[in-house]
C-alpha cells in the first residue's frame, strides 16, 4: 500500500507542476517561452488553476488512504 501512496503523489504532483506553469503564463508571471501563445491569456490562467487544483484532489485523497 505504501507503493500506492507514493505512486498517488506523484501521479498528483505532476498536474499540480503543470498547472502552476500554465497560471503563471496565463497571468504574465511567467514568460517563457517567450513566443509561447499561453502568455497573458486568461482562459489558460483558468486552466492552469483546475489542473493544479486536480493534481492537490490527487495527492490528498492519496495520502488520505490508510
């Protein structure tokens, strides 16, 4: 079961990572790559937020397990 848990965070982790790049360049705060076409775009800012927020449900409901 530990096995488990420890392949839960980082199935979790992962969306979490990619989330927080994408709000970052859909907020600005990030600008690389510079001719990406995420930056300053609101709509991947959104994204970015629900997949981190996907990738936490992951990781909490995986070190929930006992």
């Amino acid at each position: 079961m530990r096995f488990l848990r420890i392949v839960g965070v980082i199935i979790g982790a992962l969306p979490i990572a990619v989330g927080l790049l994408w709000l970052g360049q859909g907020t600005g705060l990030i600008l690389w790559p510079a001719d990406s076409f995420m930056l300053a775009d609101r709509t991947w800012a959104r994204n970015g937020l629900l997949l981190a927020a996907v990738g936490a449900i992951i990781v909490w409901l995986s070190l929930r397990q006992r």
